[in-house]
C-alpha cells in the first residue's frame, strides 16, 4: 500500500497544477508512465521523489504499526519526527514553514491552527484502512484529523478516504458498492450527497477536500486496472499527486498492478525510500490484517 501511494505521489507530483495548454509535452510523457519527470517551477523535487502525500502517509502508518490506540500528539510528534528527519519541499508553503520552526509534538500542538477545509487530512488517511474495526477506522481517521484539520469538512475526508482503504482492504463487494457503503458508516454522510458523488468527476482537482474525495471515488469506481487509475488521476489536473498517492493506495489492494517495472526500479530509494515502504508496509499489515 505505501509503495504505491509513493508511486502515484511522485509520477503525478510532476503534473501538479500544471496547465495542460502551458506544458502540453510534459503531460503527454507523464501519461506514458515510462518514468518520472521534472515539474517545470517544483525544481527541489526531482524526478522519483515523492512529496507531502507520501511523508505524511508514513508517519500515520508509523503512529498505527505499536497497535495502541493513539492520541492527537502522537500524530503530531510523527508528523514534526518524519519531516525533520527527512526534510523535503512538496509541502503547502505554509505548512512547510510551520514544520521547520517546531520539532516537537508539543510545539506543534501548540502553536498549529487546525481550521483547514483543504485535502491534507485525507491524503494522509490511506493507511488507516487497514484497522479491522470500522468504528476504530472512523475514531483514528478523526483523531488524526483534528491535530491540523478540526473541521467537518477536513474529518469528513479523512474518514472518507480511510473507509474506502478498509472496504478496498475487508469486503468482497466490487468498487461498485462503495458508495453504498459509505453512506452507511460516514457521519456526515449529507456530504456526499451535496457533492453529487454518484456523478462522473469532471476538470481540475482544488480544494475543498470534498472534491479530491469525489476524484478518488471516480477512480475506483471506473478503472480496472492500476494504470488507469494513475493515467486518470494525471488527466484531471490540479492536484494530481494527492489524488494519485490515495487512489492508487487504494486501488493496490484490489486491481491489477499493469504499472511498468521503471517506476519502482526509479522511485528513490534513500534510507526513507523505496524499500523503507516496502519494509514499514509490510509492518503494517502484519500488525492488523
């Protein structure tokens, strides 16, 4: 599950905002997934790296693996240990900026506004489909939530997307389903109603996190394999490697892996990188599923 989430992040981390009229060439060579490639102005982040999505994905993922049920500071001693561990740009400059003046849980919970209604509590969230128990997925995914997203908007998708990596992960029931699944455990579920889920996603992915849920719901529901998924995350635009790291995450659990050989062999695989993911993604599973 991490190694793809590594994945989508850093193949559409090239593609993120980027005008499809602006960088026709880029586009097309991201959507042949031969490869990783350079964003035009995100220089820092070289082809392979992944970004935010990622980081943040194995911190949650590191705070699950000891088995105890945890509380809002040890997120945010997570979130404050992987990233000054392991400093790197991909970041909301905001949040960036916050991260690299507070390296302690305390600081953060201190200091951090949590009114965010953007995607960063559910870009995180994918691990968190792996607890057995639905009402421990919801708890976590909204503990995890408050320490930077403590709006309904911001649980809301964190619990939507840990709820679509639980069903991807425990039920037998095709993608198909999953809306009817959702709106039986999400609170809030009204939500999805107003964003008209049922509907084909169409255009850029901004903010608020509502619309990378209804992105990544388009996904499952419509691909059948992981190169779709990923090819579809690239042609949305906007946020494309928030949309790529959770779907395909998601999507890993259940679809054919058609990806070619070169993006594993070319994700970067510092003492954080490619195989530290299949390492702590194996850790993961072993602890709950």
């Amino acid at each position: 599950m991490l190694l793809f989430i590594a994945i989508g992040d850093a193949v559409a981390a090239a593609t993120e905002y980027v005008k499809p009229h602006e960088h026709p060439k880029l586009i097309e060579s991201a959507l042949r997934l031969d490869g990783y490639y350079q964003h035009p102005t995100h220089l820092d982040l070289k082809p392979g790296m992944y970004t935010d999505d990622t980081q943040m994905s194995i911190a949650v993922a590191e705070v699950l693996i000891p088995g105890r049920m945890p509380t809002p500071l040890d997120f945010a001693d997570a979130f404050t240990r992987v990233f000054h561990r392991d400093p790197r740009d991909g970041y909301a400059r905001g949040f960036q900026a916050f991260l690299e003046s507070h390296k302690t849980g305390i600081a953060f919970m201190r200091d951090i506004r949590p009114d965010s209604i953007k995607n960063g509590a559910c870009m995180r969230a994918v691990p968190i489909g792996v607890l057995p128990s639905i009402d421990t997925v919801l708890s976590i995914a909204k503990t995890q939530a408050e320490t930077t997203h403590d709006t309904p908007i911001g649980i809301f998708s964190a619990q939507a997307v840990a709820l679509m990596s639980h069903f991807a992960l425990y039920r037998d029931d095709p993608f198909d389903r999953l809306q009817d699944f959702l709106e039986i455990h999400l609170p809030h579920s009204t939500l999805l109603h107003r964003m008209q889920i049922h509907k084909r996603w169409r255009g850029p992915v901004k903010n608020p996190a509502t619309n990378t849920i209804h992105a990544v719901f388009d996904l499952l529901t419509h691909c059948s394999t992981l190169s779709e998924v990923l090819r579809g995350a690239i042609q949305f635009g906007g946020d494309t490697d928030s949309v790529a790291a959770i779907a395909l995450g998601i999507a890993s659990c259940r679809m054919p892996n058609d990806l070619p050989q070169v993006l594993f062999d070319q994700l970067e695989n510092g003492p954080f990188g490619r195989d530290y993911l299949k390492t702590l993604g194996k850790q993961l599973m072993d602890a709950y599923a």
